[in-house]
C-alpha cells in the first residue's frame, strides 16, 4: 500500500506526554485527593452502585512507585461513533504497558462491546501498532454500538476475560460508553472477578465535560476540520454574493460544536440550543430571528450569508421537544413494531393523531412532510428520534423563505434570497489527529495504563489543564459514578452520565454574544484554513477557542 507524505511523517511524530508521566514508570505516585458524589441522585446512584461509588479522585505525581509488580494482560475497545485521536489512545496505552513489563499484553477486541462478547479479538504487536500512530479513524480495531447492559452480557464478558487471563479492560468512548464502562466496572466488583474497567472521555460532540474533563478527544480536530470547510464556505460566499448557506454540524445533545466554529469563523447567524431552551424560542421565532439577519444585510445589497445550526436544534425549541418526548412515548417497546406495520403514511398519521396530545399534534401538523416522516425514521438505541436524521438546515431554510416572503408582500423586504445547505459530520470523524489531540489522546492511553497498575476500577483516565503546553498537564483519574445522574431513557429510569451543556453564563458564550449583532448585519468572516501539523508552537499546538476562552 502506497502512503502519502504526510501518513508517512505523522508516523514520526512523537506525541507529548504530560511532565509527570514522562518521569518514567518507576517514579510514577498517586496522590489522593478527596472523596466523590454523582452530580445528582446522590442516593440512587449510590444504591446502584455499593462497591465502586464514592471513591476517591487522584492525580499521578512524581515519586516512587508502588504499585504491586505483576503481568498485566489488558484488553480494549473503541465504543461509538469514531473521533480523531482514538489510535493514539491506544498507542499510548500499549507503550505504557510494554514500558512497564515487556511480558504484557494488549488485547484489541474488534467491532466495539460486541467483540468482547463475541470473543474477537487480535493481540498487538510492534509492527501492527505502529501502522496506527497519529492516524485518523478506528480502523485498528473497528468499533460498534453494542451496549453491554444485561447480566448476561456481563456474565459472557467475565468468561471471556478469564479465558484469556485478563487483568483489565479499557473502553474508549462518549457518555453512554462511559456509563456502560461503569456498570460492567461494578459487576466485576461485585462478583469479585478481578478485573478492572477504566474508560477514556471519547467525543467529538465535545458534551462528555465537567470541572475533570476539560474537554473530550476529537472535538479538537473534528471543530478545526469543520471550521475550515465553513470557513472555505463563507469565501464562496462572499466570492458569489448570491447564496443564503445553511451549515447543520455535528451536536445532537449539545451545541459546543456550533459554538467552536461560530467563534474560529464569524458567521452571520449561530443557533446555539441551550439559548433557544433558555428564552424558551418558538420555530417562528427562530425563523424571524434569522431573516432579520437576512434583511439587514440584504439592504446593504448583499443577498448572501452564512447559518450555522446544530443537528440536535429542534430538540431544543420546547413546542419540538416535548412533540419529540411524546413520540419516544408513543413508540416506546412494541408500539414501533406495531407502528412500523402500518403500510401507509396516511395510517401511520391517524395512528399518530390519536397519540399525540392537541398541542403537540398542531405543531406536527405545521411541519412539512418531510420533517414528519423524518421524525419517524430508526430509532436510536434507547428507543428514542433519532434528532441528527432531521434536516434542521432545510426546515429552517424553509421557514425562513415563508417569513421573508411575507415581509416582501408587507414591503418591508426587497432582497433576493437563494438558500444552499450543507451537514458537516462524517467529514471530522476520521481526520488526522492534530498534535493537540494526538498529544492528548496518548496522554489519555498512557495515563489508563497507571490507572490499572495501581488496580482502579470504575475510573476515567483525565489529563487537565490542557490550555497550558503538554508539559504542564496534569493526569490522573476520577470515578465514573461522580458525573452520573437518573435520565428517562426508552420509558425507564436508567443511570447515566449528565452530558455538559454550552453554559449561557460562561466566557466563550459570552464572548460569542457579544458580538454576534456585528456578525449578522457585516461581513467578519474569519478563514482558519487546514489544520498546521508542523511549524510554530503557536499555530501547530493551539487548543479550541472554547477551551482558550474558558482558561483565559
């Protein structure tokens, strides 16, 4: 197989460990620092929990090791959707391994969860690790969606573990992965198998974040990537002059994606969904918002601009949210075998008219069919609409053409408005790691690796203080029951860890509303370009604006 110049040179690349872990295995310390409690349902989280809830945070220092001297024969997944950098999480978890005992082994299950119950698995070496190093996507392995939530699973797990004597098992993943990491962490426990689980904060959606993990591996890459195309775009834009564009990216949950490439591009309009959540927006209010936009700047005689919107948008509008809660109710267990029987939309429509309540039907019966349908598609996992499968770029290109149509018969509108529409996601997923991510994401592999020497289970490897140079970060683990909480999923209450919002109050919101009423009636558009992998600390290294603002 041929390479390109830059696979090659990636492959050279030596990623920057944090100060302490590059002491060298043997004078590697824990300190401990305090006691933990989950985030909310402090009691029910407990009960669920016995043997692995509250322990203690800690962080590695420098000293002398003392962790118990023996083999150590670990496996590892890659569990959800793909993220820049998870090879490298790998990597620096096999260097770790191999630096402490030659004899280790690193066993890669392949497919995601189903691996490990499929018992499919390879066992890595030298030559096959280094074929991964600094690379994009989760090809080492492949990776799945698979939950591992039943006994029986966990039961089949256990047995594939000590058939293969494996002291642990590493699970690189989102917040559901996560929460898995942490209920299969309590079985072993329990049924004192001797084995540990350590997870690693995986997502490029960037909501798997709290006052621990200052940010989760991928968005780094996956936001400069998207920055760049909306950046390219916005020169179209301004080249042609003739082209409203609408951007959905990636956020189903969480709009810290829209918001890191607001703040790397300057574009005319951002939807950021807490914000509609907060002041409680209307579609028509959204849509209105948006062609003001479109009116100021068409009187200045540019009939041209740029729209970001994030996948998960309708979900935060309240009349679309509790539609969308009805409807995971509404089909919740059997009822979407039954509904998915029906052979007509037209039936399927009756059966939805009769489900859903008087306010929630006449929002339904306002979108266009389409968006109906869409509403309709697969479920996700927990039985829930699956939000990304709905083209929120079309809808609100559409809303807002009816509303601009309605000032031009007033007379208060005289532009010309043509939409083009775009869903930046696949494209980020896989990119090359920048060196903020491959540094962070070896950091994370390597940094599991002590965590499991010194015999944590239920932990999360985090690496802080990740606004300061690689030298300065911080490593460490916190328990994965500290970010949980009780949601409502698939009809039933379930433990899970709370994703991290956009904070309305916090420094990179503010920022970003300070000075989106220039954005939206001038051209600031803003051009990050590709992502620098050599050259200046300052440009080759640079964190996320978010991160960047939070730290200032």
């Amino acid at each position: 197989m041929k390479l390109s110049p830059l696979q090659l040179a990636r492959y050279q690349y030596n990623p920057k460990l944090p100060g302490m872990l590059r002491n060298g295995i043997s004078e590697i310390c824990v300190s401990n620092g305090k006691a933990t409690q989950s985030v909310a349902d402090q009691e029910k989280i407990q009960a669920l929990f016995p043997n692995t809830y509250g322990k203690n945070e800690i962080t590695f220092q420098k000293g002398q090791n003392t962790s118990e001297a023996k083999k150590q024969i670990v496996g590892v997944i890659l569990s959800g959707g793909q993220a820049p950098g998870g090879h490298n999480v790998i990597c620096g978890l096999y260097d770790a391994l191999k630096a402490t005992n030659p004899e280790n082994v690193l066993y890669g299950f392949k497919g995601g969860p189903s691996g490990l119950i499929n018992d499919d698995y390879l066992i890595f070496d030298d030559a096959y690790i280094n074929q991964y190093r600094n690379t994009g996507g989760f090809d080492i392995i492949g990776s799945g969606r698979t939950k591992l939530e039943s006994e029986e699973q966990f039961a089949i797990v256990a047995d594939v573990c000590k058939s293969h004597g494996i002291t642990a098992i590493v699970i690189i993943g989102g917040d559901d992965s996560n929460t898995n990491a942490g209920v299969l962490a309590e079985y072993f426990a329990a049924h004192n198998t001797g084995v540990q689980v350590i997870g690693c904060p995986k997502t490029i959606d960037g909501d798997l974040k709290n006052e621990d993990i200052e940010c989760s591996f991928g968005f780094d890459t996956a936001t400069k990537t998207y920055s760049e195309m909306i950046g390219n775009i916005e020169r179209d834009a301004n080249s042609a002059k003739k082209y409203w564009h609408f951007i959905k990216v990636m956020g189903r949950s969480a709009s810290h994606v829209a918001l890191e490439c607001a703040l790397e591009t300057q574009p005319n309009i951002c939807l950021i969904g807490e914000e509609v959540a907060a002041k409680k927006m209307s579609l028509a209010q959204i849509a209105d918002y948006i062609a003001d936009s479109v009116a100021s700047r068409a009187a200045k005689g540019w009939n041209f601009g740029v729209a970001i919107i994030p996948e998960g948008i309708v979900e935060f509008v309240p009349e679309f949210s509790v539609l969308i809660a009805e409807i995971n109710e509404l089909l919740a267990g059997e009822k979407t075998a039954q509904f998915n029987a029906l052979p007509s939309w037209k039936e399927k429509y009756a059966f939805i008219e009769n489900g859903l309540t008087k306010e929630s039907m006449a929002v339904f019966a306002i979108l266009p069919e389409n968006i109906q349908q869409q509403l309709f598609l697969e479920r996700d996992p927990h039985g829930n609409v699956q939000v990304s499968l709905i083209e929120s770029e079309k809808l609100f290109s559409a809303l807002v053409k009816d509303n601009l149509a309605a000032r031009k018969a007033a007379g208060s509108y005289k532009g010309k408005f043509s939409a083009q529409h775009h869903f930046l996601g696949y494209e980020g997923r896989c990119a090359f790691p920048s060196n903020f991510d491959a540094d962070y994401c070896y950091s994370l592999g390597y940094n599991a690796f002590m965590l499991i020497q010194y015999g944590y289970n239920g932990y999360l490897s985090k690496v802080s203080n990740l606004h300061k140079p690689a030298e300065e970060w911080v490593a460490g683990g916190m328990p994965i029951t500290k970010m949980m909480n009780i949601e409502r999923r698939n009809g039933e209450d379930k433990p899970v860890i709370r994703k991290a919002l956009v904070e309305l109050d916090g420094k990179p919101f503010k920022f970003f509303e300070a000075n989106r009423e220039l954005w939206a009636v001038e051209t600031c558009y803003t051009y990050p370009g590709a992502i620098q992998y050599f050259g200046p600390t300052e440009v080759c290294d640079l964190t996320t604006r978010t991160l960047a603002l939070e730290k200032a």
